[in-house]
C-alpha cells in the first residue's frame, strides 16, 4: 500500500535514521538528500519547498536497504552504485576505487592544458574509467588506451564507456610486469596505488572495508614502485614532446618529479590540491 507523506518529512526520518554512523551534521544532510534524489528525484529545492511524494513499499524498501548499508559504513557511491566525476555519473562496485576531487582537478587540468584536437591518450590504471572517458569526451577528436590489471575493473570501465557513448580503447596489462602496445601516445595519464601499509591507520574505515586495497595500496619499502616504472617506460611510448601527469602521494612529490628529471622531462612541476597538498607531478618529454 502506498503511503503518502511530505518530502520534508521523509528527509528528517533519513536523516534521523542516518545518525547512528553519520555523525557530522553536514555529511548527514548530504546523504539524506543524495538517498531522496536518487530515490525519489528530489532536490534541495523540493525537500525545502516540502513537496507531497507518494511512498511505495518497493521504494521504501530500497531506501531502507540503503539506510542499513550506509549505517555499515559502506559509502553511499557503492550503494548507489554510482559516483559523481566532472559532470557525468559513473557506475561503480567494490572493485573500483570511488572517484575523488583530487582526481576530477588532474583531469580538469590536463583538459586546460591540451586545447589541441587529436591527442592520443593513455590511461594507466583506469578502474572505472572516469579518467580515459572524460578526457576522451573532452579533448577535441582524442584517441584514448585504458590500462588495468583487473579484468573486473575493466569490465566496469567498459560498462560506463558504453552508457556514456565513450570510445575508448580498453587493455589488460600487467604495467610491473608487461610490456605496453608498440605505439606512440601525446598523453600519458595514471592515478596508481600510492598509499603505503603503513598509512592504513590514518584512513576511514569505509575505505579499508569496502574499497580495493590492490588499487589503494603499495609496500612500504617499494613507495614509488609504480611511478619508477611508468617514468622508465614512458619516453619509449610518448610522441616527441610528449606529456606525463601522474596523481601522487602527497608526501612523495619532490621524490616523484625527481624521477621525472632524471628521465628526460622538462618543464617538470609539483601542483597542489585544494588543501594545499602536493597531488599530482606533470613533465614534457624533452626532445
């Protein structure tokens, strides 16, 4: 039986419900609302305008799914299955990294970068494929490679590449332990494992419990082990003045633009994120 209420009143009952493990208000008003938006297709708007909504048993029970899931600390992404990245909605699962600001802010930054039309682009490491997609539907006439080692990260990036109406060219590799395909890229792009195990403790539960530690996680002996290998491997695969940006280890970043001087880059820079943090270190490949 349908049950109507008011969209205010439901808002408060999720956000009532939500408490017990959400316990900033903030963050809490964010969810209830994100849960009656995709729910119920209200916004901010109608919630404050406390527009009548109809209440069905299946809906109500999705929402109260939902509510258990979020009160276990799984993030909302998950249980949505779904995150935003630069405007567009990606599917994601556990076996994917949750898109993050950090990220959306390289990427908006190499499409400042680029304006030229026909870049050839590789993604190293691409789980849901945020990073090649939005690249590939923001760069004039791009042609973009995505790399991962996990079929099923593959599978989710070519899920969302699909829906999205996205060509990009997906590859299974090995980047430690393969050889890259015999061509030449403009563009070489990655936001690898970088946090170290001993990190572990600084981070929130719904990370280390719900995220892939494979895609979060490098030995705390070998920091930069992807990095050394993606700079050694890039002036063999970049097109004269070829460029590098790569996400990073905040604590890493003189060690990391380090590595890109050493190989034959110009123009080598460490930028910040918008907590003044070293994120991401871009290079040119020298010609």
């Amino acid at each position: 039986m349908n049950n109507d209420m008011s969209s205010k009143a439901l808002y408060w009952q999720v956000y009532q419900a939500l408490l017990p493990a959400i316990q900033q208000a903030q963050e809490c008003q964010a969810i209830a609302q994100r849960l009656l938006g995709h729910y119920f297709q209200l916004d901010p708007v109608c919630i404050v305008l406390d527009e009548p909504i109809t209440l069905s048993p299946a809906k109500s029970q999705l929402l109260s799914a939902a509510i258990v899931r979020l009160n276990c600390q799984e993030p909302i992404q998950y249980v949505l299955g779904e995150a935003p990245f630069l405007g567009r909605d990606f599917q994601v699962s556990p076996a994917v990294l949750i898109p993050r600001p950090e990220t959306e802010a390289l990427v908006q930054y190499i499409i400042d970068k680029n304006p030229q039309a026909g870049a050839r682009v590789l993604d190293i490491g691409t789980g849901s494929g945020c990073i090649a997609i939005t690249l590939q539907q923001a760069l004039s006439q791009a042609t973009v490679h995505a790399l991962d080692v996990a079929p099923e990260a593959l599978y989710m990036a070519q899920i969302n590449a699909k829906r999205l109406g996205a060509t990009v060219h997906f590859i299974q590799a090995d980047i430690l332990h393969e050889r890259l395909p015999a061509q030449h890229w403009d563009i070489i792009v990655s936001n690898p494992p970088y946090v170290r195990i001993a990190e572990q403790q600084q981070m929130q539960h719904r990370v280390l419990a719900y995220e892939p530690a494979k895609a979060l996680f490098v030995p705390d002996a070998q920091p930069l082990i992807f990095y050394e290998k993606i700079v050694a491997l890039a002036p063999q695969y970049l097109a004269p003045a070829g460029k590098l940006y790569l996400e990073i280890n905040e604590a890493f970043g003189a060690a990391v633009a380090s590595l890109l001087i050493h190989a034959g880059f110009e123009t080598v820079c460490i930028r910040q994120d918008l907590h003044g943090k070293d994120r991401w270190v871009a290079g040119t490949l020298g010609t």
